[in-house]
C-alpha cells in the first residue's frame, strides 16, 4: 500500500537515504568518483534542516511502511507565481512500483490547493529515465538550459553535457495527468 504524507521532523534520515540511493544510482556515474561519493554522502544529512526550515513542502512517499520516495516543492525562485518541483526522488527499490507516480499526482494535488495554476521542474539532461517519467506525467520540454558547475566539482569538459538541466515547460496544474 501507498500512503503520501507532509514530511516530520523525524523523517530526515529516511529523505536522506531515498535522496542519497537514487542519486546514487541515476547521476553519480556522470562525476568524477571522489566528487560522487562526496555527493552521496552529503545528501544523507541535508535533509532534516530542509524540514527546520519550513520554507518548502516536503512530501515523502511509503510503499508498505517503507519510506521510497520524496518530493520538496516551493515557490520558483526565478519565475515569480509559479511553483517549482525542486527535488523528486525515488528509492531504486521503488523504481517500477508506482509510489513515484502516486507522489507526483498528489505532489500536483497539493500545488494546485495551494493555489499554483502552473509549475515546473529542472531535471540533467542525460537521464532519460527521469526525463520519460515526467513526460508520462504531462510535462514536456522547454528548450530551456542551464549549467549548474558546483564549487567543489571542477569542470569537465568530456562530461559537461551532464551538468547542463533542461527544464519542463510552465505547465498547467491542472492538465498534467495521472503518471
């Protein structure tokens, strides 16, 4: 059974272990190994000051009682009146189970009671798992690109194309559909 539910104090470490394996497995191959494995780790711990800060709604996904995926939304930074889908992540262990889909229909249930009529999300350019999942949910492409070079991650000139985000078109809420 899936249940979906706003994220607790409490769940922090189970976000960090969903949004560590699933990065793990879908990005780390695109670094260099010590910057991956940096990357991994940190994504363990970041989680339970997102939850303090109560500046995003952080929804988290349990397949069975076990926590398998999570989402973290807010207003877009850069497009103002619209809703970003900043970080959705599922548990490779999810992966073909439908918990992502149940938590990307309730993500956009919950974007449009609170009041966002359109949304968008950046996703790397090369995952086309990623990519096909938000197309079977009515996102298509923008054409829009950006590079995101970390501090801690020099540039690559051969791997370059995996730090370039493409972005779903501003979407209407209510026409993205049931994944």
């Amino acid at each position: 059974m899936i249940e979906i539910r706003c994220a607790r104090p409490h769940d922090g470490d189970a976000l960090g272990e969903i949004h560590a394996a699933a990065w793990q497995a879908s990005h780390a191959p695109f670094f260099q190994p010590e910057f991956a494995a940096h990357a991994v780790q940190s994504r363990r711990t970041r989680w339970h000051e997102r939850i303090a800060e109560g500046t995003r709604t952080i929804l988290l996904a349990e397949l069975d009682g076990r926590p398998m995926a999570l989402s973290s939304l807010l207003p877009s930074p850069t497009r103002p009146g619209l809703a970003e889908i900043f970080s959705f992540y599922c548990h490779p262990d999810g992966w073909g189970s439908g918990v992502a889909a149940a938590l990307m229909t309730e993500t956009l249930r919950h974007l449009h009671d609170d009041g966002f009529a359109r949304v968008h999300l950046w996703t790397l350019r090369d995952t086309p798992q990623s990519r096909r999942f938000y197309t079977k949910c009515g996102f298509t492409e923008s054409g829009a690109a950006r590079l995101r070079l970390r501090r801690r991650q020099p540039p690559q000139p051969d791997r370059i194309r995996a730090g370039l985000l493409t972005t779903a078109r501003s979407t209407s809420v209510g026409q993205l559909r049931e994944c």
